[in-house]
C-alpha cells in the first residue's frame, strides 16, 4: 500500500459522525460491515451501518464515502434510507469479530482480538481490513504489557462464520458511552447468541436501563437466558413498572421463582402494580417518585431533585404526603414544581408551596382519560392516589407515550425530511 494512505482502526470509527459535503451530519457510525474471504485472503469492507436521527440504521457503502479524517466521515451526500439489513454473507466487524479467539498461523497460539484496522487500496475506492490488534493470553485473563501485538490478517486463523468464543469485552468498551436507548438498538440488530453475551457482560444497572428501552420480545429472550438469581437482581435495578410489565409477560411460575428471589419491599411493589390493568394509571405508574413530608424544606427537595439517577420526568416534581412517606403513602396533600422551589428561598417550607389545583389521578383512570390530562395542564408527571388519599405513585409522561405508540414502533419507518438525500 502506498505511504500516506492512512490505516483506521474501527474502534476509532464508532460513534464517529457521518456529514454530506455541506457539512450536515446526517447519522454516526454504528458498525461496520465485510465479507470474508477463502484463503485467509483480507475481508473487504463493503460499507458502514450508520444510525441516523431516527435511530433507524441504513448501509452506507463505501463506493459512497469521499474521507475518513479527523473523527468524521464524509460522504458523498446521496444515501438509501431503507433499513439495513444484514445478509448471511455479511459480517458486522464490531459486534462479531471483535472479542473472538483465533488462532496465530506460526505459533499455533489462541489469542484474543481486541481491534482489526481498516485501509483504501490504491488507486481504488476499495478498502479491507488489513491488520489485526490481538492479545496473547487465555479469554478473559486481565491485560498485562507485553500481551498485545498487531499482525497481518493473514497470520491469524480462526474467522469463521460461526460465533464460536466470542466474548464481549472490546464490544462493550466500544460502546460505553451510548445512551441506553442507542445501546438497546445495537443489541436489538445483533444475532440472539451475541446478544446474550452482551447482556451477560453487562453490569445489573446498565442492563436494567437497556430493558427497558428494548422490545418486549428481546427483553422476555435477554431475561431468559440469565440465572434466576441474576434475572432477579435485575429486575430490581429497573424501573418498577416496567420490570412489573416484564414480569406479566412471563408464565406465572416463572413470575412467582423471580418474586420470591427479590427484596421483599421490591417484590411488594410489583405484585402491587401487576394488579392493575396495563392500560390505566396503576398499570403505568411507578412506585418511586419523590416524596417529602410538609417540614421539608426546599434545600431538601433540591437535594432530591439532583438525584443522577432520576429520570427528568420524575425529577419535574415532589409529591408532599403525611408520613409514611414511601408509596403507598400516607394522606396525598399535592405537589410542588420544580420550577417553584427554583424561586423560593432554600429554608421555606414545602408544604407552604402546594399546587393544589391539580387533582390526582385515580389507579383505574384510562389511558385516554391520563392522555388527556397531561395535555391539558401541559404535565411531564402526574401523582396516582387510592380511594384513601395515600399517593401509590406516579405517571410519567415517557410511559403513555410507550403506551400510545404502537408494538412496533422502534421498527417503525420514519420519513426523514431533509436530513439526507433519497434514492442511490
């Protein structure tokens, strides 16, 4: 290869943004896609599974890219926007052949591939992968100097087209800093058994996150292949209605084993929210908004509000309630905006900064009937009180638009609008 073509390594590559020649972007980089080859000949990299603003992913072949320089991807500004679809002949660089075992032709010995670079051949708009960045040492042994080196494609064996020893550790760290909804897209499109070998490398927390904003089908799979004891822990770790509406999916012994493996508090609030039919306010709620007693102050409501772990919606609000004050509370006395507590001095009193104008939902109120309710007062949550006046919970916004949007609807076909060009 000439000098001065420049060698790219593909971890490099994901995440990067993709722009047309004006300078618009118009998606990043979610994988990359090659075809093997017989006779440990270099795969040729035929395009990039680019992610555009819809979280749908499209192929961009390579015949299409003009430059691969500076953290970005230029492209010649005419894509397809119909879904990729992977064909059997084709194989994703990222989430298959990183983290697989191969074997180094002259030594005979297993090591472990962290990275394959990618490079232009001369005088064509051809490129293949070239090297590979490999460790020495059994799978998962912890990384020490002198392990790693880069070698010729055609020094290692072993890319074959099944998925044999494939681990997760290089996938994951490639994709560390995608927000849960674009993590749970990227396992969405892998196969199901490297799927499974993500989420089991997966921390309970992130796992729970990435639930949630998966399709019920890849959620009730995913649950299925961990140990119970594990599928239970992470049922804890997400939100409580929507690890209770994972739990209604599953056949009723399989419910009552994962249950009885939870905290008894935890258990409680979902055989609590699994009574009340998916679509009302008790279906959707969850039974962990913020929740202070009169005598609280407004430092104490901020305090709470920054909580990292809130989610926006739940963090709009504070719900003031007559001890107890973990759901189902004592007596619902109303909320406080958050906007309010910016504006009040950080010593007043909470329960002096009622909205009482508002009433609460009741757990049988329809779907409609709570759509209706946060269009009218312009509402991001909303409280849920029983016929007692103890607040149980609280709707947010994001679960009825879940609700609302149809089954499918992450596989929905949006028209994007000015984003990219149609047609090839």
């Amino acid at each position: 290869m000439p000098a001065g073509t420049p060698r790219i390594f593909v971890s490099h590559l994901s995440g990067t943004a993709v722009f047309d020649p004006n300078g618009d972007q118009v998606g990043r980089v979610r994988d990359l896609v090659a075809m093997l080859r017989v006779a440990r000949r270099p795969p040729r990299l035929l395009g990039l599974v680019v992610e555009v603003a819809t979280r749908r992913r499209i192929f961009l072949p390579m015949t299409r890219v003009t430059g691969i320089e500076s953290g970005q991807v230029i492209t010649t500004g005419v894509l397809n926007v119909r879904r990729f679809e992977q064909r059997p002949t084709e194989r994703l660089v990222l989430g298959e052949l990183l983290d697989r075992r191969v074997t180094l032709v002259d030594t005979g010995e297993e090591v472990t591939v962290l990275d394959v670079s990618v490079q232009q051949l001369p005088a064509r708009r051809d490129w293949e992968i070239d090297r590979v960045f490999v460790r020495k040492g059994k799978a998962g042994a912890l990384r020490r100097k002198g392990e790693a080196l880069t070698v010729e494609w055609s020094a290692v064996t072993g890319f074959s087209l099944e998925e044999h020893g494939q681990g997760a550790e290089s996938l994951l760290a490639t994709f560390e800093q995608l927000r849960p909804a674009d993590l749970a897209n990227v396992l969405h499109h892998l196969a199901p058994k490297r799927r499974a070998e993500v989420a089991a490398a997966l921390d309970d927390d992130r796992l729970a996150d990435v639930l949630e904003e998966l399709p019920e089908d890849d959620q009730i799979e995913i649950l299925g292949k961990l140990k119970e004891e594990r599928a239970a822990d992470v049922l804890e770790a997400m939100d409580p209605d929507d690890a209770a509406d994972l739990l209604s999916e599953l056949p009723e012994e399989d419910q009552e084993r994962l249950l009885g493996l939870m905290e008894p508090d935890d258990a409680a609030d979902m055989r609590r929210l699994m009574q009340y039919e998916e679509r009302t306010a008790g279906g959707m709620m969850t039974t962990e908004p913020i929740v202070l007693q009169p005598d609280a102050t407004v430092a104490d409501a901020l305090a709470r509000v920054r909580m990292q772990d809130l989610s926006p919606a739940l963090a709009a609000q504070v719900y003031v309630c007559r001890p107890p004050d973990q759901t189902p509370t004592g007596k619902y006395l109303g909320l406080v905006h958050f906007q309010r507590l910016l504006r009040d001095p950080p010593f007043t009193l909470v329960g002096t900064l009622i909205d009482q104008d508002l009433q609460a939902l009741r757990p049988d109120t329809s779907l409609p009937a709570v759509t209706s309710f946060f269009a009218t007062y312009d509402m991001v949550a909303a409280p849920v009180v029983d016929e007692s006046g103890a607040l149980l919970g609280a709707v947010t916004v994001d679960d009825v638009l879940d609700h609302l949007l149809p089954d499918d609807w992450r596989e929905t076909e949006f028209h994007l609008i000015g984003e990219v060009n149609h047609g090839e």
